[in-house]
C-alpha cells in the first residue's frame, strides 16, 4: 500500500530505480538538507559563535545576497565557456570551501568574504541545474525531472527544518557550528553526485564569454515578469507573518500550518503537474490557471481581516492551497518558458540569468509584502492586479510563433 502511494507521487520511481535521475534527485535532497540547515542557524551562529552583533548580521546578510545576484550572470557565461556539468562541480566545492571558512570564523570581516565567495558560488544554479538536467537526460525528460528535483528539494527542506529547531534548541555554539559544517559536508556530496554523472550533449563551447542576455529585452522583461509571480515565496515567509502579527485575532500557528500544507502539497503534486507542461503553448495556459490561483489567495487572504478566529484560519488554509496550486504550475511555466525562449547555442548564460528573478525577489519581496499588508484588503487587491499586469506582459513578451500556438491549442482543448 505504501509503495503504491510512494509510486503515485512520480518521483519514488526515480530515487528507485537508479541511474541519472536518482542521482539529479539526490544531489537537490542533499543540497536543500545542507542549505536548510544553514539558512536556519546561520543568524544564530553568526551572533553567539563568531562574535557578530545583531547590527552586524544583516550586513552579512545583504552582502551574501547581493554576491548571488550580481554573479548570476557571470556564473552562467563562466558554465557556457567551460561546459555547465564541469562548472556546476567547481561551484559546488568553492561553496563547500566558502562555509568551511564560515564554521570556524570570528567577526566581520572573515564572515563578510566566507558568505560573499558561498552566495556567488551558488549564484544562477538554478538555471543551471536544468541545463545540467537536459545535458544528462536529454529535453525530452526536462519538466518530469524538475519537478521530482522540486518535490525531494522540499523534502529536504522539510527535514531541515525539524534539524535546525532541534539544533537551536540544543543552545551550544557547537551544535551551531555543526549545522554550517553540514552544509559544507552537502556540498562536497552534491558535487560527488554531479561529477559522477555524464552528459549525453555536449554542446560546442564558444571561444568567448558570452552577455548577449544582458542587451536582449525580451528575455530581460520576462525575468522580470517572473520575478513578480515568484513573490510567493515572500507570501509565505514575509507577508503571512505579518498579516497574522496585524490581526492578533488569528492564531499565530496557523502560518506554520499553511507553511505544512504548501509544502505537503507540492511533495505530492509537483512532479505530475510538471510533466505535463513541457511547450511553451502549455506553459502560458498554465500560468493563466496560475495565475488564477495567486488571485485566489489573495482574495482569501483579504476575507480574514473581518472574520472569526476559527473562519480566519479555515480561510488561510484554503488560502494555501489556491497558493500552493499556483506554485505548482508557474514555477514549471517559468522552467519552459526560460529553456524554451533562450537561444539554442546559449542555454547556460540564459538560464543562469533567469536566476535574477530570486535575487531580485530577496530584495523588494520583504518590502513589498510589509506594503501589501501596511494596506490591508486594499493592499491584497492591489497584490492580485500586479499579478494579473505580469500575466498581461508575460504573454505580449512571448515570440508570435509561440503565442500563435498557444491560441490554436487552447481553442482545440
């Protein structure tokens, strides 16, 4: 009985039956345990083990993220110049080296180059785990294979985070070293588990650095139409929160159980939602629905602002779901649309840059949700509209050739 509800879920079968797609699948389980971890008991670390005050980390902070923003697009020229499965490993170890650094650092200074080498290591592996993904398995297995990556990375992330409360809770120094060390340790494994694969294409590697991404338009405002549907992870960690802190009424638990149910969701879901959108016609007929989704819970975010406790929480796990829904069908929307959209010869660079919608998010998402909340119902409805506008210029943004498509086969559905 378990084994078929196991095989129901679309990635059991992969971790399974061996091969590439167990070690892509294990590599993003590894990879989201060490990188849960560390985002967890980093903070903490950083103020009682290496001696940072609390002015002081979010500086750390800003500079880990600033260097995984800029260094996108580097990351991705570098991988195009000198082939994505070699360059993912050497990220993968420069990581691990980077937070070896971390465990055993004391102040400002060591802490600020340590988590600036790590943020610009991991910078653009996003996209770049999919060119890694296409290069091994062929485009042919893309979307299934992304979305099993999905589901096990929240696998990881989920098991993360019940180490990370049991570290905190343990209140040693060493017990907050030890979860930095774990991360260094997941990297060095991930990068064993990468190396160990082989690609099936390997595409010609041009004699220059390319930043052709930089200048094309089309490509540019499509990640940042991307970055605005990617705002719901800033729903979750940011404008939740602060909406249940504004309405004392909701009890505060409830962020951790909708947080439970998105995560639940996509674990038993993603997988079989992104098989199915592997064209770009399918990807815009996706995010429409998506889109939908993100309205939803906006709307029902909206309705707790005048309602009984016991309605309020009802609402914010119906909330959860419309969210969940909606971040299962973009995030795979955005992998085709951002594999399919970049040149043939380019793959590596582009999608590297596709990173800079998280980077970006990371920045304004935390600002953007305290101002959607700040307004309330208004501030929510106004969260759906921009939404909606994005939806809008996602779809002007697409190639005629594609659009066309799309029209022909939602008017044959």
């Amino acid at each position: 009985m378990l084994r078929r509800l196991l095989t129901g879920v679309g990635w059991w079968d992969a971790i399974a039956t061996g091969g590439p797609t167990r070690a892509l699948g294990l590599n993003a389980l590894i990879d989201a345990l060490g990188a849960g971890l560390v985002a967890v008991c980093l903070p903490f670390y950083a103020m009682f083990a290496a001696g940072l005050s609390a002015a002081q980390l979010p500086a750390v902070l800003a500079v880990a993220g600033a260097c995984e923003l800029l260094a996108a697009v580097p990351n991705g020229a570098l991988a195009g110049r000198f082939g994505v499965h070699r360059y993912v490993v050497v990220t993968k170890l420069v990581g691990a080296a980077a937070y070896a650094v971390v465990a055993f650092a004391h102040g400002l200074l060591p802490l600020l180059l340590a988590v600036g080498v790590a943020g610009a290591a991991r910078a653009g592996s996003g996209g770049l785990n999919q060119s890694l993904t296409v290069a091994v398995l062929g485009e042919e297995r893309r979307a299934a294979v992304l979305g099993t990556v999905r589901a096990l990375r929240n696998i990881g992330y989920l098991i993360a985070g019940g180490s990370g409360a049991l570290l905190l809770a343990a209140g040693s120094n060493t017990a907050l070293r030890g979860a930095v060390i774990a991360e260094a340790l997941a990297l060095v494994a991930s990068a064993g588990l990468v190396a160990r694969l082989s690609p099936r294409t390997r595409p010609p590697q041009p004699e220059r650095l390319d930043w052709s991404v930089l200048t094309n338009g089309r490509y540019l405002g499509l990640i940042a139409t991307a970055t605005v549907f990617t705002s719901s992870l800033a729903v979750l960690d940011v404008g939740l929160p602060l909406w249940v802190v504004k309405h004392p009424d909701i009890p505060r638990w409830t962020v951790a159980v909708v947080v439970m149910v998105n995560t639940v969701l996509v674990i038993l879901f993603q997988h079989a939602i992104a098989a199915r959108i592997t064209a770009v016609p399918r990807a815009l007929r996706a995010l429409r629905i998506s889109t939908a989704g993100f309205v939803a819970m906006a709307g029902l975010i909206a309705l707790t602002a005048s309602t009984p406790a016991w309605l309020s929480v009802a609402l914010l796990v119906f909330s959860a779901v419309a969210l969940t829904v909606g971040e299962m069908l973009e995030s795979p929307s955005w992998w085709t649309l951002s594999y399919e959209l970049a040149p043939p010869a380019r793959k590596d660079e582009y999608l590297a840059a596709f990173d800079l919608c998280f980077g970006v998010m990371g920045i304004v998402g935390p600002m953007a949700m305290a101002l959607v909340v700040a307004h309330g119902a208004a501030g929510w409805a106004g969260y759906a509209a921009v939404l909606v506008v994005a939806l809008f210029a996602a779809g002007r943004l697409v190639p005629r050739r594609h659009a066309e498509a799309a029209i022909v086969q939602s008017a044959a559905v």
